[in-house]
C-alpha cells in the first residue's frame, strides 16, 4: 500500500510540474483586462518621452487585445508605441531555452509591427526584433517567429540569449505620422 501511495503521489508531482510547464508556454490569451496570463500586469508606452507625439488606445476585451493610434515620431527618430508583456514579477530574467520562439494570433489592419524578446543582456533597448508581415484579409493569422530569425536594428549583431529574456514587446513603428491598428488573441512561446 505504501509503495501505491508513493507511486501516486510521484505521477501527482510529475503532472503538476508537466501542467505548470505547458502553461509557462502561454503569456498572454487576454481573459485577463488588467494582467497578462502569468499574472503581470500589461505595460505600456511610446515615444512622448523621446519628443514624439504618438497616440495610443488601447482596449483589453472578449480575450483580444486591440490597439490603435496615430504614429507622430520624434525628429529624426522613429516614432512607436509598445505593448510590454513581462514574464516574470520583477522584471527578471527567464530561461526560455526550452523553446523555439515566439507565436502569436493576431491581425494587423494598418501600419508596421514588430516583436522583440526583451534580453537583459542588451542595455541600450536595441532589443532582437523581427517584423510581423501583415496578410490580406480579416482573420486572424497564426504567426511564428523563430528566435534565431530575430535582429538588432543598429547594433552589433549578436545572438539572442533564450536565457536571459525577461519580457516581449509588441511595437507598432514608422519613419512617418501614420495610423496603425491591429488585435492579438494570443502570445506564447513554442
């Protein structure tokens, strides 16, 4: 009888630790208005800070994120808005070594996208990003954007330590004043 309890009681840890694993994959499925699927609050900013004079709206409803705004970038500096999903309480860094990269359900209806896996080892927000290519039509589309696909913009190309992110960001961005729009149902990691 013993050993049966303590055969249970090993498949009851090793199911907890699988569970608690599969849903580390997900950071943000929106049923939450005010805190991503890790249980962090969702940050946002822009360019006001930097002379810029971006407007943003964003509305966390029925599991989506949607954002909106016109782009009024900094002279001589590219003009965004950002959306912040933190991964861990205090901004720390995770090993997300176990995974490939990034996957999204998301529509973009206007303007430019990108997404960046936010390392702690980058101190000059130059952060590796990839574009998010937007496709015709209203649905929502399945992206997947491999980590080792993922660049600095102006800094010296290094490769992205999965071992050291500690948030994602999704940023709208333009060279000039435009409008963008786009709705996610869905972050995670794969």
């Amino acid at each position: 009888m013993n050993s049966l309890k303590s055969l249970i009681a090993g498949l009851s840890l090793i199911a907890t630790a699988f569970s608690a694993n599969a849903a580390q994959s997900l950071v943000d499925d929106f049923s939450d208005s005010e805190a991503n699927s890790l249980g962090f609050p969702r940050l946002f900013a822009d360019d006001t800070a930097a002379g810029g004079k971006t407007t943003t709206d964003y509305q966390v409803s029925e599991g989506t994120l949607s954002a909106k705004g016109n782009i009024q970038p900094p002279r001589g500096q590219p003009g965004w808005a950002s959306a912040v999903f933190l991964l861990e309480a205090s901004g720390q860094a995770q090993d997300l070594s176990q995974y490939q990269g990034i996957h999204l359900k998301i529509r973009i209806k206007k303007g430019n996208l990108s997404i960046s896996a936010n390392s702690s080892e980058v101190t000059n927000f130059d952060y590796h990003a990839a574009p998010i290519a937007r496709k015709a039509g209203d649905a929502f589309q399945e992206v997947k954007i491999p980590f080792d696909s993922m660049r600095r913009a102006w800094s010296e190309q290094t490769k992205l330590n999965t071992k050291t992110i500690a948030s994602l960001s999704l940023v709208a961005y333009d060279m000039q004043p435009g409008a963008f729009d786009f709705e996610v149902e869905e972050i995670r990691f794969y």
